[in-house]
C-alpha cells in the first residue's frame, strides 16, 4: 500500500516538474498558461509553499541558467531529459550543501520568476 502511494505521489511531483519548466522557457506566459499550471497544482493537493520547495530545490537549480542564456530553449524542455535531471536532484532534496546552495543562488535569480508565482498564487487563493 505504501509503495503505491509512494508511486503516485512521485508520479504527481513528476506533473509539478513539467508545469514548472515553464517558468524557465525563454517565453512570456500567458493568462492561460498560469490557470493550467495552477490547475495542476490544485489538483496536486500539495501546500504551495511545499510547491515552491520543489521548485526551489529540485528544478530552480537545473532550469535557471536557461534564463539566462542569449539563445535559451523556448518551445518546451525535452520531457524525458527533465523527468530523469529533476529526480537527481529530488534524490539530493536533503542534503544540506545541495539547499543551501539553491537559496544562495535563489537570493540572486528569483526576481526573474517572481511575477509567475503572483499570478499562479492569486489563482489558487481564489479556488
């Protein structure tokens, strides 16, 4: 029974991971966007303040560069790329030196999402 539930709620984390690779696009999201990734993670069940941890710790890390890139990927990250790179990191979720170097960074780069979780936060008050 545990195994399952373990099953499902990675298989929900892996959901959250993809919606959140598009914070990282070199696009400008629209109106629409922001209802289906907070859709997503309404129906996740997750706090979004747990929601911005895996944000933070496990795609922020491996993501945020893109944004910083003159030719950054825009049409979407390749699925299977970023499903196997975000579990490395959700395997490292715990240690010490991986967060504390992900705030560190986070301090310097999260202006350049903040604007995407107003939008996503005033969604999911209002459900």
């Amino acid at each position: 029974m545990k195994e399952t539930q373990n099953s499902q709620q990675f298989e929900t984390r892996k959901k959250i991971w993809i919606e959140l690779s598009e914070f990282y696009l070199d696009i400008e999201l629209a109106s629409e966007d922001f209802d289906r990734i907070s859709n997503t993670f309404l129906q996740s069940r997750l706090e979004l303040s747990d929601i911005k941890k895996i944000d933070l710790i496990e795609v922020f890390p491996l993501l945020q560069p893109n944004l910083l890139s003159v030719a950054g990927v825009w049409e979407g990250f390749d699925e299977e790329w970023l499903l196997s790179e975000c579990t490395k990191r959700y395997n490292r979720r715990k240690n010490i030196f991986h967060r504390l170097n992900c705030k560190f960074w986070n301090i310097f780069f999260y202006w350049m999402r903040k604007d995407y979780w107003n939008q996503i936060e005033k969604r999911m008050i209002t459900h």
